[in-house]
C-alpha cells in the first residue's frame, strides 16, 4: 500500500475505533442497587444517548471528509503526517468529552457549562486541525494527486475551512447558555453536513 | 482505494470492534470478595456468556450480510453512506444491549421484559436501517457494480427485507412474554441465516 | 476486495484488538488507597505480566497460522465464513480467560484450578475450531488458490491439527494440578511455534 | 494481500487500537460525588492530559518509523514476525503505562520515581525490539525489497537505533530525578523525531 494508503487506513482505524468505544459511555444499571423499574432507570439517562447519537454523527462527518481530503493527495510528507495526528489526537478525545458531556448536561449552572465547553472546545480544535491540513495540501500543490485542479481545491478549502470553524466557534458561544442547546447545535451541524453535501454532489 | 471500499473497511472496522467489545461484558469474579467456588460464581454467569454467543452470532451475520450489500455496489453517494452510518450506530450499541439483556435476563417480570425489549429493538432498528439502505440502492441501479442484474436484486432486496423485519419484529413480541426466550429466539435467527444462505449459495 | 481478502481483514481486526485489549487486564493501583509502596503493589501484580504476555503469544502464533490458512485459499464459502466466526468468538473471549487467570492464579485450590481449567479449556476450543476450519478446507479443494497442492494441503493439516489438539488438551491435565504450570505451559506452546516453524520455513 | 502488507496491517491495527484506547485513561469526574467546580476537578486531572497528549505522540512517531521500516520490506520470516510482535506486545502496554504515570506523576518521592521508571522502561523496550527488528533486517538484505540499497539501509539502522535507544536510555536517568521532567523528555522526544525527519525528507 501507498504511504498515503497507508495514512488513510490508520487514520480510518483510529476513527473507526473512537466511534465504537462510543458505546462504553452507555452504562447499564446495576441490578443490585436498582430501585424502581428499569424503564425508568434507562429514561434517565437519555443525556447518554442523545451524546451517543450526536458524538456518532459528529465522527461519522469528520471520516467523510477526512475521507474527501485525502482523495485528493497522492503523497504525504511528514508535516501532514503530523497535523493528521493531531487531528486524531483530538478525534479519539471524543469518547471522553462525550461521556463528560452526558454526566452534566442536566446538571445546570457552571458544571454544565464547563462540560458544554469542553466538548466544543475539542470540536473547535479539530476544526482547527481540519483547516491546518486542508491549508498546508492547498499551499502544496505537490502533494495532491495527478488531475487534481489546485485552484479548485484552494477555493473549497477557504470556503470548508471557514464554515466549519465558525459554527464550532458559534457551539462555543452557545455553551455559555445552555448546555442542551449545545448538544442539538452540534447535531444539527452534523445533519446539515449530510445534507448540504448530498445536494453538492448529486 | 475506492470510495466503496474504503466505506466497506470503515464498516468493518466498526463491525469488528463492536463484536470484540462483547467481551468486556464478561466479568471476572473479584478475587477478595468471592464466596463459595469460583466455578459456581462462574456458572451463575451464563446469562453472560449466553449473550456472548448470541450477540457475537447476530454481528456475524450482520457482517456477512453488509458484505453482500456492498459487493453489489460500484459506487456510494451521501444517502448510503449516512444510512450505513445510520446501521453502524445502531451495530455499535450491541455491546451495550447485550450487557443490559445479560443483567436482567433472570430478573423477571417488567425489567427482564424491558431488557428484552431494548435488545429486540436495536436489532429491529438495525433491520429497518437495513433495509433502507438495501431499498435506497435498489431504486439507484447506477449505483450497482457493472454486470449486477438491477431486477435480480430488487427481488432479493424485497425478500430479504422483508423476512429481516419480520423475524424481529416477531422477536419484540416474544420479548412481552420471556426473555430467555427472545434470546434464544435471536440465537436461533442468526444460525437460520447461516443454513438458508449456505445452502442458496453451495 | 475479494471476499477472501475482506474476510481475512476482518478476522485480523478482530485479532488485533483482542491482543490490543489484553492492556486493560493490566490494573493501576488507586493511589488514594496505596498503602506501602508501589513499586511492591506492582510486583504483586505478576500474574497479571504474565498473563499478558502469554496471551499475547498466544493470540500472536493464531494470528500467524490464520494469516497462513487463508495464504491457501482461492474463495470462501458460507461454512468457511461460520467455523471462522466461531474460532474468533473463542479468541475473542481470550481477554476474559486472560483476566480470569491471572486473578486467580496465585488463589490456590480449586479457585486457581477453575480459571485455569476456563483458560486452557478455550485455548482447546480454538485449536478445535482451528481443525474443523483446515479440515473443511482439506476436503474441499475447490476453495484452494490455485497452484496450492491439495494433497500437501491435507498432510500438513493433520500434522498440524493433531499436534495442536494434543498440546491444548495436555494443558487441561497440567490445569487439574498447577495454574502456574499451565500458564508456562501455554507460553511454552507459544514459543515452541514460532522456533519450530521458523526452522521449517528458513 | 502480500505477507508483508498484511503483517503491516495487523500492526498499524494494533498501534491505532493502543492509541485511541488512550482515552479510557481520562476520567469523568462522577457528579453524585463532586464537590466543588467542575472546571477545579478537570484541572486537577492535568496529568492525565498530558500524559494522554505524551503517549498519542510516541505511538504516533512509533506508527511513522514502523511505516517506515516496512516500506524497506519485500517479504518477512518468522523472525520479523516474533520481534514484531514482542514490539507490538510493548506499544500496546504504553496505555497502562500511561494510567499509571498519570496517577502517580504528581504523587511524589519514590513512587512518582517507579511509575516513571515504568513508562520509561517499556519505552525504552520499545527502541530495543525496534533495534533488534530493524538490525536484524540489515543483516538479511534477502528481505529487503527490490532496489532498496543494503548499504544505505545498514547505515541508518545504526544511527537510529543507537540515537533512539540513548534518548530512552536518558530518560531512565532523568526517571531518578524528576517524574514530571521524564514526561516533558518523552514529549520533546516524540517532537524532535517529527522535527528532525521533517527536515530530512523535506
């Protein structure tokens, strides 16, 4: 396989593997200790799920479009293969901001809006990273793959780069008010990735 | 290596973690607070192992399934890759599922039911996002792989969706009446894949 | 990808996290409870050092023996897809038989007896499962890749199987009487396959 | 699949797995029992950051230089397997070594100075199996793939492994003093390597 083949399926491992340890956010209630009926016990902690769901489609977009960036390399040097790490450094963080987020968002006042911004904080971090990547291959065009227009993905960059920044910087400011109200921004932004996106290609 | 099959190794990447997470679900007895023969403690886990088998069983054929699925494919758009994001988030919380029916399975009355319930639900949700990505690639031929009879497989899309939807939802209304039943209903689905599709295909 | 060769990156993902799972055996010491020094807290902990690197052995030499089952064949079909599912299941129950073993191997009696009756008892499963692989294969020599000497095939399947079978089932004696000696035997096993295939190949 | 990109995938498996898992070192502080603010008892879990931080970077220079070795490669034998192996078996202890220079870091006196002895010690294994892997290959230039100079290879080999293995070396030593400073000599090594080779190949 190619160095960049090579890039792409770790970097696919990584976030394949961030994605499922996901699921050890979801706890099951002890049988020993329950009161009550388990129904109940399992509403409880919808927070659990509604991060679960959201923190699944949030890695989901960033492997299609890590997917989409490297598509268009035909080689990596070793500052891409840096800030790739870098970015995957933030991507396998999720799993625990996601189980940070869940532990508070009911927990109001400074608790949740702590958690609210840490967990935008490391989705604006790897929007970051994501924006550092995509600048670096714009400014090398050497890199890219054979019938790649530089132009082209200059453009895309610029516009991708600073979309994605400015709603995870405006998830910073919702997590100021309200943590729930951060965790549905986040998914909407999610969503809207899918669908602006399909509209795009199709 | 092509959008379709780095799509395929992503979701098997998901696919097999998810069934090797199943393991965390086996607990070792701890040593300093242990009565009575560790073999009797072990023993009084089969529930555990039981949902081992089973669920390691259900990813399998999940597995296999999707497998087929994308050997139809030439190519991917947006929808199947967020349908099949849709299926993966659904895979990736059988660990969870399994854990939860484990515990419960001989509790008896509403949380044995309620357990049994949330693992038949999964599964059927898993079946539905299967069946509309399978629906979804159906009604695209231009997505299907050259020399793939589009007719053939609108055929086969409705007859394995079909029987798919069927059998778990049959397994939610067993789940009203016996867990252990509904588990071993799911046992006996994944082994009923295996033999029909052995022998349509030797 | 051909069916053979995704069923093969399946089976090394699973493999490759149950080795990368065998870590969380490895237990930290909570400081808040420390008492005397941690340097004695980790060296009470050998069994589980020992166990980790046995198991790592183990699961290393089927990951080399898998690698080269599927070196010989051409196509799979859905039996060879079952009985592989069933030896992955085995190996990945490996980090519980692991954890079970080293909890209870200094335990003495009929504790340590147990979990190391469970540890050799899934190693057999898997060299069971193993045989029923490269002996269905042995007899269907239309799976083979073409060139792979069919009768060649089935000598060094039975030497293979045989010896294998032997081995793991003469753990489970050493396990009615020592935990400690079937856990060098099994490292033994470990190591006695790589030197004696290493002469065979060089 | 080739022999060869086969043992590469199985380990680029195992180092990503070892690397996300990681993040089960980073703990979510439980909101029953909290006192305080939130945002106090994250900062108070700095360690665990930067040794989270410390490691993703090691495993990642180790991924890169593992990549690199392996591009040299046009077969393997038994041999480079079982020093794969014993290297992997180390990298994918680095995650409990990471937990336990975590908790112990700020912990001082003589255990602060075991737990940094520990992760320094397996890091400087790695660098070992590394030196034993790579000079083993420049000893057999039959392994090396075609038009890869024997020569230059032996050259490098021992200027890596000779630099490598002091770095980890030093990091014993510096293990006596200070554990917080044993952290920092870990992250400005991983640094230096991306820095370093970064000017090589640019």
């Amino acid at each position: 396989m190619s160095e960049t083949g090579r890039t792409a399926a770790f970097s696919d491992g990584v976030l394949a593997i961030a994605v499922t340890l996901l699921v050890l956010d979801l706890r099951v209630p002890v049988r020993a200790t329950l009161e009550g009926s388990l129904a109940d016990a399992l509403g409880h902690e919808w927070p659990s799920y509604a991060a679960y769901v959201t923190s699944f489609l949030v890695v989901g977009i960033i492997w299609v479009n890590h997917h989409a960036v490297f598509e268009l390399l035909g080689r990596v040097d070793r500052i891409v293969l840096f800030l790739n790490l870098l970015l995957l450094m933030l991507v396998a963080a999720i799993p625990f901001t996601t189980s940070l987020f869940a532990e508070y968002l009911t927990a109001g006042g400074a608790r949740a809006r702590t958690a609210a911004l840490v967990y935008s904080g490391v989705a604006l971090g790897m929007s970051v990273a994501f924006a550092a990547l995509f600048g670096y291959i714009g400014r090398h065009p050497a890199l890219l793959a054979a019938g790649v227009d530089a132009v082209a993905v200059r453009g895309s960059i610029l516009r991708f780069s600073v979309v994605g920044l400015a709603l995870y910087a405006l998830t910073m400011v919702i997590a100021v008010f309200s943590a729930p109200a951060t965790l549905a921004a986040h998914a909407a932004i999610a969503l809207y990735y899918c669908f602006r996106q399909t509209r795009a290609t199709a």
